[in-house]
C-alpha cells in the first residue's frame, strides 16, 4: 500500500491526444492523478468534467492533472468528445498502473464480487513523493479539496 511521502510508482502510458505521459518526466511540477472506474458511467462522467471545468485552476496553481482507467485510446477519445473533455486521460489497458498505486481492488455490489478500479486520487509533488491520497473518492466537492491541496503544497 502506497503512503504519503513515498516516492510515487514511474510509469508511461498513452494519453488522449497521441502522445505518451512518463511521471518522471513531469518533475518540477505537481501532478494530480485520479483513477476512476471506467469511461462515460455517471460517477466518471461528473468526475471528468469536474477536473475540465478546473483544469485552468490546477494549471494556475502549478499542477497537471490526468485522469486514469483502463479503458482503451478508443474510448477514452469518444468519452472526451462527447462530454468535451479538457483534462487528459491515460489508458492503462494492462492495469499495471492501477495494481501499483493499489486501486485495483475487490468490489462487492449486490452481493456480487468482481475486480474494479477503487476511485482514488493521487497528489504528486514537485519532487515526484506523494503528497496526498483520497480513496473511496466521494464525487461531490472532491475536484475542489484537490485543488485546496494543490494550492497549500
């Protein structure tokens, strides 16, 4: 289990837009990733639009934001369209990600048990630690106490 301070597991994956993200390479700013269960569900949809509407915040504030799950490059590009989506996602389709930040986890729902993604956000410092971690996120009011956090590193 991941804890504040420890330095954040490096990773590459691909991004909407084309491109790849490695964390590493991102040091010397903070970086907010948000894991959600999967693309264009009523929770996930509120939550990326949530970061969008706040993307030029955390910008302003010094950080970069991304939202992960492991839905493919496909439907991460349709779920930014049809919702105009600002904040980049990364499609981590092997689930490596997901298993080394720990959110890769048993769900139970009605009674049925099945493997999911926890939503969970990660705040990564300049210095590539981690600075904060929300798991089991709430969505209301979760998008502005992340950027409280940001402001106060």
């Amino acid at each position: 289990m991941l804890e504040i301070s420890q330095p954040a597991p490096d990773f590459t994956l691909p991004v909407t837009g084309g491109d790849a993200v490695t964390l590493s390479a991102l040091q010397g700013k903070a970086v907010v990733l948000y894991f959600y269960p999967r693309d264009d569900t009523p929770g996930c949809t509120k939550e990326s639009i949530g970061f969008s509407e706040h993307l030029d915040a955390f910008k302003d504030a010094g950080a970069l934001v991304f939202g992960i799950s492991r839905d493919t490059m496909a439907k991460h590009d349709k779920f930014t369209a049809k919702h105009d989506l600002t904040v980049p996602l990364l499609a981590d389709v092997d689930g490596t990600v997901t298993e080394s930040y720990g959110v890769w986890v048993e769900k139970n729902m009605y009674g049925k048990k099945s493997m999911g993604i926890e939503r969970a956000t990660y705040l990564i410092d300049a210095q590539g630690n981690i600075a904060n971690i929300w798991r089991k996120v709430k969505v209301p009011g979760h998008v502005e106490e992340v950027l409280e956090a940001v402001r106060a590193l």
